[in-house]
C-alpha cells in the first residue's frame, strides 16, 4: 500500500479558501472544497500549483488557498 508522506514531509499545506471544480474530462486537476487541506503543495509557476488531498493528487489555481 502506498502511503504519502507523514507530517513534516516535503511541500507545503494550503488551506482552500474557496472551492475548486475542474472542468469536465479534466483530470489532471485537483478538486476540493472551500475549508480544505491541501498538502505537499508545489507552487508550479505563480499562477499553478500541485498539492494532495484525500485521494486525489493534481494541479489548482494558486490563488484559491493560503499556506498554514
């Protein structure tokens, strides 16, 4: 079984302050809702990032949380 790393792991954890949806067939992108944490997040390039949350790891607009 295949385990993310434990607290103190790399990347940062994000707190979403709104909820994110990807576009349909877009599976590439992480969804979540308003309240989330995102964790081992990556900024990509200022506008993206790439974080994990539940079971689903991808990319998300930057700007939708704030590091905690």
């Amino acid at each position: 079984q295949h385990r993310l790393p434990p607290d103190g792991g790399i990347g940062l954890r994000v707190l979403a302050l709104w909820s994110y949806y990807p576009a349909a067939g877009v599976t590439d992108e992480l969804m979540f809702p308003k309240g989330a944490e995102i964790r081992e997040v990556e900024d990509i390039n200022g506008d993206w990032a790439w974080g994990v949350y539940a079971a689903g790891k991808g990319l998300f607009p930057g700007g939708y949380g704030r590091v905690v």
